[in-house]
C-alpha cells in the first residue's frame, strides 16, 4: 500500500449540490442559545434588572393605590380645614363669597343650610384616611360620601359651620398626558434597553465562544494559527495560556517528527555499509538471507522517512468536490482492469486536504482489491456528514482485531505476506488523515461476507 502522512487538518462540510449539510443555525436554536454563555449572561442581566426594577416598581403601585389613597386623602383634608377656618375667619357678610372663591374644577364647595339626607357608608378606603385626618375639627359634625361620576370616583364631605354646612365635592383630577402614550414609551426605551444589553452580551461572550472553536480546531490541527487576545482580562489570559500550551505542544511535534526523520535517515546509510559488507559473506545461503533481512528492513526505513515526511509537510485546506475525487479513484481503478464502482452524488463539496484525502481513499480501495477482488465505493450524507463506505469479498478482519489493525506497522500474520501487505502503514495512514480532518473510521462485516470500511467526515459544528 501507498503509505500517507499524518495530516491533522479540520474538515467542513459546504451544502453544495447534493451534499445537503444541515444548516448551523438548525441545529441549536433559542434553547441552546440560552444554555450557551452569551445566554446566560443575558439571562443574569435580566434577573438583575428585574429584581432592582422591582423595588421603584413596587412604589410605582404603592403609590397608585396605597400611598395614592393617603395622599388624595392628605390632600383632600388640608384644603378642607384650610376652607372652614378661611369660612369662620371671615366677617358674617363675606361667608357666603367664601365658597365661590375657592372653588375650583375638581373641588367646588357650596354652603347648604342641611347636609344630604344620606347616611354615610362604613368607614373605608379614601373615608377611613379622611376621618382621622378632620378629627382637629372636635365636636363639629363631619359627614363623608363616595360619589360617582363620568371623570371618576370621588368623595362628598359635609362640615358644619356657622349658618349651615360647607359642601366640599372632590374629584379626581385626571392625570398628565396619555397614558398609552406612556405606555409605549417605555416599552420602547426597555425595548432599547435589552437590544443594547444583547449586543454587549453577545460581543463580550464572542471570545469565549472563539476559545471553544480553537481548542475544538486545535484538536485536530496542531499547526492551527493563534488564537486573537480579545475579551475580559480573564478570557485573554486563558487565551494567551491556551496559545502558549499549543505552541509548545506544535513544538514537540515538529521536534519529534525530525527526530524520527534524522533516525531514520541515519539508519539508512548504515545498512547501506551493511549490504555492501554483506556481499563478503562466503556461505551464498546465509549471503541472501542476511540480505533478504536487510532489505526488509530498508523498506521499512523508508516507509518511516515517507511517513515523517508527510506528516511534516502541511498541505492547505481547500474545497474538494469528495464525490468527483471517489469518481476519479474508481475510474483509475477500472481502467486498470479492477472491479471498483462507485455509488454517490455528482457532487459534493467538502473543505479539506485533497493530497492527503486522496491518498487515503487511494489506500482503503487498493486493500480492497488487493484482499477482496473488488471495491464498491458508496458515498452518502448523514446528519450533515459525508460518510464514505469502501466495502470488499475478502476474508475480512477479526473483531478482536480492528483496532490493532490501524496500529503502525502491524499486519495481519497468515493472510497478508510481507510482500503483498507492504509494512503496514496504510490503516495507520488512514486513519491519522480522517481523524485529522474532525472524522473517524470503523470497519465492520459486509451481509454475504466481505469487509466494510466506514469513514465519517463531519460537516460544519
């Protein structure tokens, strides 16, 4: 098999043609937006200004109705007692101008010879704030009545005076301005309010959101650039830690990536000198097995330089048409005489590596048929996911073995030789480039017999 290089890389699916990704937004919605970060902090945000919108509130409603109560009462009565001391204070010839002069739109006062014939309602509401408020009048008779009328409820008081009773009829006096008016306006400045508070919320949880990305990102592409120090003191340190652990870890790749390369460069040449002494050998059995041995172990040398070359050369991410690559694959497979078909859509974009890509489908198709005489490739979409199937006649592979299957250098003993299996570095391959590009692959049993070969290539998070 053609070995390939680890390519860590983080593939997205684009929903072009036929590859129906599912659209991002449809996958959160308003519920998980609310149990995300920025959600929360709207959510904080709003319990804050419910609680302290709560207190001027609730003396906006103590004061309509409570304190409304004591006040109009408080009012009612200072301007009764301020009218029968001006009445009493006055020459028996000017009383009676009294009343006029004081009167008002919604407080007019009259002066009758009887109160209504009516008897006063139990004391309460506006009546009970009254009474207790003209008891400075002592022993002079008080009459209080509710009365009714098209501008509102109002109160009805009687105060014997000298020469009769002072009729004093309270109104309600209507409030400024309209109150839906009033209404409208503040539900457009709390309107205002939240969408201020929503940008701000969602501009300062932006990074954390970011952060997630490039340690998701980071997962699976170690030479993914820095990430941008924005945000609250907090965030961009843990930015600047989170930018300083993958440099250091890029670090350790690349250094163990050429030490791997140097080794085996260095490994090379002295079996170069081992062959060349090799040839001394007098006993021509032992010549060509000691031979043989170093050969085997040349191949494997340069399978390792191959592998570390690749994985240290990193190869752009692109738009690759998967469906015209599997094509292209199948196509070349066919015209060397191998029973390989494809079954797929015309097309279906993907954002990736296409080298690297390439080499791994290249890889799964030649082991099948290289072990199963032919190769049906299907390419299909789930969940917004591109899922390749590769699947074969051969004898398969064991369950207990699946996983080592995919370990470099490992080979399945008995029906794979060392010269037809090569060094056991293709699984290894595979998987590295799939699980580079945010996917993974598993194998499973084909109905009739065979091997399936399953890779799942995610579409955008």
């Amino acid at each position: 098999m053609t070995p390939g290089g680890i390519d860590p890389s983080l593939g997205e699916l684009v929903p072009v043609a036929s590859a129906h990704a599912e659209p991002e937004h449809g996958r959160g919605g308003w519920r998980e937006w609310m149990q995300s970060f920025a959600g929360r902090m709207m959510l904080i945000v709003l319990v804050g200004l419910a609680v302290f919108g709560a207190i001027p509130l609730g003396t906006y409603i103590y004061d309509r109705t409570i304190g409304a109560i004591a006040l109009q009462a408080e009012s009612i009565s200072q301007r009764v007692i301020s009218v029968v001391e001006t009445y009493e204070g006055q020459p028996p010839q000017r009383r009676r101008d009294v009343p006029r002069l004081v009167s008002t739109r919604y407080f007019t006062v009259s002066l009758r010879p009887q109160p209504p014939p009516i008897t006063p309602p139990p004391p309460e509401g506006l009546i009970a704030e009254l009474l207790p408020r003209l008891a400075v009048f002592g022993e002079r008779p008080v009459r209080i009545w509710p009365t009714r009328g098209p501008e509102g409820d109002g109160i009805f008081v009687a105060v014997a005076v000298t020469g009769g009773w002072l009729m004093f009829d309270a109104r309600p006096e209507p409030n400024e301005g309209d109150p839906w008016v009033r209404g409208w306006a503040w539900a457009a400045l709390a309107f205002a309010v939240l969408s201020v508070t929503f940008l701000l919320v969602r501009r300062t949880a932006a990074p954390v959101g970011q952060f997630a990305l490039a340690a998701d990102r980071f997962g699976t592409d170690v030479n993914a650039p820095p990430l941008p120090e924005n945000g609250s003191p907090e965030v961009r340190r843990a930015i600047r830690a989170f930018n300083r652990m993958q440099e250091r870890l890029r670090r350790y790749v690349d250094d163990r990536t050429m030490m791997m390369a140097a080794i085996s460069h260095d490994l090379r040449t002295a079996l170069t000198r081992l062959k060349l002494r090799a040839e001394f050998i007098d006993d021509n059995e032992q010549r060509a097995r000691a031979v043989n041995d170093l050969d085997e172990m040349q191949q494997m040398i340069e399978s390792t330089l191959a592998f570390a070359r690749d994985e240290a050369v990193q190869e752009l991410r692109s738009r690759v048409d998967l469906a015209a690559l599997l094509q292209s694959l199948c196509a070349d497979y066919s015209d060397a005489g191998r029973n390989v078909r494809y079954q797929g859509p015309d097309r279906a974009v993907f954002e990736g590596r296409p080298v690297a890509l390439r080499r791994a489908f290249a890889n799964l198709i030649d082991n099948a048929v290289r072990y199963g005489d032919e190769a049906l490739v299907t390419l299909t979409t789930e969940n917004g996911a591109c899922v390749v199937r590769v699947e074969d006649r051969g004898p398969g592979i064991p369950v207990a073995l699946r996983e080592r299957v995919f370990a470099p250098f490992y080979r399945i003993e008995g029906s794979r030789s060392r010269e037809t299996g090569g060094m056991g570095l293709g699984l290894a391959v595979v998987r590295s480039v799939v699980r580079g590009h945010g996917g993974d692959i598993s194998l499973g049993d084909r109905d009739g017999g065979g091997l399936i070969v399953r890779v799942v290539l995610p579409g955008p998070n």
